[in-house]
C-alpha cells in the first residue's frame, strides 16, 4: 500500500475524499467509478498510451484490490463467520 508522507499532496487527496465522498448521504460509487476512470485516463494522456502505461494503471487498481481485501474484506468475513457460523465446517 502506498504510504504517503504527510504533506500537500496528502491533504489534497484527504480533502477530496472527506468532502465529496465522506460527506454524501448516500454511497455513489458511480461517482467513483467515474472519478478512478478519469484520473486513469489523465495519466494516460499524461504518459502516452502505451503497454507500460496500461500495465502500471492495471497493477495499481490490482494491488489496490488486495489491499482492500486483506485489510478491510478478510477481517469483515472472520468476525461474520465467528457471529453467524463457518460454512467450511
């Protein structure tokens, strides 16, 4: 996961995240697919269309992914296998 030091661009990603995603009534993760996929594709026009490219955006969202789930996801379905029962018995 990256880890980023505190300082501008930090408290500009926080701000972002607290005041219009943080601070909504209601989840919209249409908006969030939306804003990933606008930032993707700034970088490519930023970087150039290329394997590389792609590649990075890829492993990104990818490692992202496994991070949520190793932080988030796997500790969730412990405590709710422990409340409800395990399936794999």
């Amino acid at each position: 996961m990256p880890y980023i030091a505190h300082g501008k661009d930090k408290a500009l990603v926080d701000k972002l995240v607290a005041v219009y995603f943080l601070e909504t009534p209601v989840i919209k993760m249409g908006v969030l697919n939306y804003f990933v996929t606008k930032l993707m594709i700034g970088i490519i026009k930023r970087f150039g269309e290329s394997y590389d490219t792609y590649n990075a955006l890829v492993g990104v969202l990818e490692c992202a992914k496994q991070e949520l789930i190793r932080r988030r996801l796997s500790p969730y379905e412990d405590k709710k296998c422990k409340e409800n029962g395990d399936v794999y018995e």
